[in-house]
C-alpha cells in the first residue's frame, strides 16, 4: 500500500540556508526512499520574498551586509559559517562573486508560473539554475532578461513566462499568509508538521517519519512478511510479529491472512486441516472460510481476517481495526 508526505518548501532565492536546506532535504529524501520505498513524496517550493523593500535594481552586495551585521568583520564572520555548513552538503558559494543583493519579486512570480507549467523535472532544473546563478555565478535574479534566459535553459519557453515579469519591484505576496513567519526554509510535511531552518537530513528524516506514524492510523499497520516465511501455494506459515500471532495461507497464488486464534477457544488455526480455502481448527472441528472469515453456514462467528499487500516481491499483512464479533454459546 502506497503512502503520499506533501511537503511544502519556503524559501527565498538570495537565502544561502534554503540552498543548503535544499540538499538536507534530497539527502533525507534519499534514505527515505531505501527505508520506505513504498512512500511517494510530493515536494512543492513555494516562494516568498524575503526584502520586499529592496529597490527594483538591487544594492550592492557588500553594502547591503555590512549595513546590516555592523562591519567587514562580521560579515566575513557570518559568511565564513555559512560557507562551512554548505560545504557540509558538498556545496561551494561564492559571496565574492555577487555584485548585488537583488529584489527578488519577479524572480518568484517566474516561478510560480512555471511551477504552474512545468514538469517535474524542468522545476527541479529551474530550481537549480536559480540558485546557483546567484550563488556562484552573481548574476542578477532581478532582471528579467537573466530570469528568462534561465528558464529557457531549464526547458521552459519565455514566451509562456515573460508575462510574469512586471519589472516594477512591486513586492511579490506569498500565497500562505505568514507561511514563514518562524524565518526560511521552512519545511511543511503534510500541513502538520513544521520544521524552520537549514535543519540535518536526520531530523528532516525523524520528521518524515513522524508524519507517516501520523497516518498510520487511518492506514492500518503494515506487517512484513520475511521472505523465506512466504508460504508456496497450499502452503501456510506462522507469522508472529508486533504482538500477533498470524496464519498466512497460500492458496493458488492468493494470499489469506487470519488471526491464528479460533474465536472458540483460541485454539490455534495454523495447524488445521486445509482443504482448499477451508481452514479447520484442530481443537473441535469448526471451519472457517478464508475468504471471508466467517464459520461455515454461520453469519455469527468469524475469525479475524487481514488484507495482505504484495509490492514487486515484498509481502505485507495490514493491520486494520475490526469489529469483534463474539462467540455465540
């Protein structure tokens, strides 16, 4: 059974901790596909602009940082750390290369539209453009003609996007109102859960999994069948595992799970007579219907019965919630 995480991504193009986010995020993204490769990941990046303030052609770069940090010291100081953490991702920024901090706002509405328009793949590709001609190529994300040369490079045409460009500097508004008042990134799993910041592929990969226990219960648990506990067909196994004892039965190709306990006397069900989708309990005689659960001729007393799950070769017994149906006297 197939899950789905949406998770959405706030950034801005000019913040170097969205960049590194952004590889955090792939290698998360990446062991998570390994431990569960039955999970699909829907990621949508969504922008906001950071400096709305900005004049429509940018400041100069260095300007710009040491207004805001005090001094030539510590911008080297606070480049210097930054630098670190994204050569911790295999990154390599250039802030001697940027000429100008530039006023973002067209930049996001080229991206919405093409989010709009693309595939996955010419998003991903755009994406990367972006961020990677402004931190180690300095060119400038406010003018229009880089915007569409770079979309053009990622697959798109300009003529679809070149009516997103206003080139006015008006600010561009997020679609999410305070989607990230906590700072950029901000990662959002399946509108629930809220990481802000660069955060370690570990705990992006410790929330991707929160956010699965969250679905857990309207999904039923999932038991894995080892393989060497698969049965053959007319064959069945005892499958013991997260506190059931199961019999998994195998008949012409089809899989049956049951729980292994007749709802008698609890007598094991593993063991009985099977004559071909007719399980008999070993104890008194009943029989039950695999395909169903039910005793035969009976709408009274059934056993319990789990859907199994086959992906490629993997098997999976799911657990779901059943009504209990008591054993009449």
């Amino acid at each position: 059974m197939s899950r789905t995480l949406n998770i959405a991504v706030y950034f801005d193009f000019i913040c170097p901790w969205c960049l590194i986010g952004k590889r955090q995020l792939e290698q998360a993204l990446a062991r998570l596909r390994v431990e569960r490769p039955e999970v699909r990941v829907a990621v949508s990046w969504r922008g906001v602009q950071l400096l709305p303030y900005l004049p429509v052609q940018g400041e100069d770069f260095n300007s710009f940082y040491q207004h805001r940090l005090g001094s030539a010291q510590a911008v080297r100081l606070r480049q210097a750390q930054v630098q670190q953490a994204a050569a911790s991702v295999g990154l390599s920024l250039d802030f001697g290369n940027i000429p100008r901090m530039p006023n973002t706002a067209d930049a996001h509405r080229l991206w919405q539209r093409a989010s709009q328009l693309g595939t996955a793949a010419q998003q991903e590709a755009l994406l990367e453009q972006l961020f990677v001609a402004h931190f180690q190529r300095g060119a400038d994300l406010g003018d229009g003609a880089t915007l569409l040369g770079l979309a053009e490079a990622a697959g798109f045409s300009s003529a679809a996007l070149v009516s997103s460009l206003q080139g006015d500097g008006a600010p561009f508004l997020c679609d999410v109102a305070g989607a990230a008042s906590q700072g950029v990134p901000s990662f959002v799993i399946d509108e629930a859960l809220t990481l802000s910041g660069a955060q370690p592929a570990e705990q992006l990969l410790a929330a991707l999994h929160q956010a699965l226990a969250r679905q857990a219960p309207a999904c039923g648990r999932r038991i894995a069948v080892p393989a060497e506990r698969v049965p053959a067909p007319g064959k069945r196994a005892l499958i013991e595992a997260q506190g059931k004892s199961l019999a998994l039965f195998n008949i012409d190709g089809q899989f049956h799970a049951i729980d292994d306990s007749c709802p008698h006397q609890g007598a094991s069900l593993c063991g009985g007579r099977l004559e071909g989708a007719v399980i008999q309990c070993c104890a008194h005689g009943l029989r039950f219907n695999l395909h169903t659960g039910y005793l035969l001729n009976s709408d009274q007393l059934r056993v319990g019965r789990y859907p199994v799950e086959q992906e490629g070769e993997s098997l999976f017994i799911v657990i779901e919630p059943q009504e209990s149906i008591p054993c009449t006297p």
